[in-house]
C-alpha cells in the first residue's frame, strides 16, 4: 500500500498547531461572487499563489467530489482526533448534494 495522503493540515502559527484546516480553491467554488470580490479576494494574492498551495487546494476540490469523501473525512476527524476543524465558507455549497440533505433530513 502506497502513502495516503490526508485530507487535513495541521494547523499554522496563525491558527496553531491543535486546529486542523482544509480547503477548496478560490472563486470558481464561492457561491454567490460578484466580480467586486473576485477583484479583492484575499485567496487570490499571498501564499495562494505558491505552486505548492494551488495544487493542494485542486487535490481538496477533487477529493470533495467523490462519493466517499464524507466517509473519508469523518474518519480522517475521529481517528486524528480532531477538536477544531477550519474550513472555508464556499465547502458548504460545493458539498451539498441531494442525497446528502435528504439524509441529514431523514435522521441517516
């Protein structure tokens, strides 16, 4: 078996080291943007811009999208053991699929 990957960062010297974070790329996942805030977004300019980050936050896109992520991640938060979670507001929108509110409606 290969390396996995996690699907959450330890937190930074911002945040600390006991909160986790995990995030989805700027703008073309914001519900709800006008052109005003794509123009002052604060996750278009600073560390954002690094190869590195842009990839990660592709990868955390993709991951989003796949029909296990919910599973992966609430294992991912029980097993690390996870208090404090960050997540960017947009997530809400991009993780919201039919099944998933007729399920939280339904008691699943």
């Amino acid at each position: 078996m290969g390396i996995v990957r996690p699907l959450l960062l330890v937190g930074n010297e911002k945040l600390g080291m006991s909160i986790f974070q995990w995030s989805i790329p700027p703008i073309k996942t914001c519900p709800g943007r006008t052109p005003a805030c794509e123009r002052v977004c604060y996750a278009t300019t600073g560390h954002f811009l690094f190869a590195g980050v842009q990839e990660r936050l592709a990868w955390n896109y993709q991951q989003a999208l796949r029909a296990d992520f919910v599973d992966r991640m609430t294992d991912e938060v029980f097993r690390k053991g996870c208090i404090v979670v960050r997540r960017v507001r947009p997530v809400d929108r991009v993780l919201e699929r039919p099944s998933d509110s007729t399920a939280r409606r339904s008691g699943k």
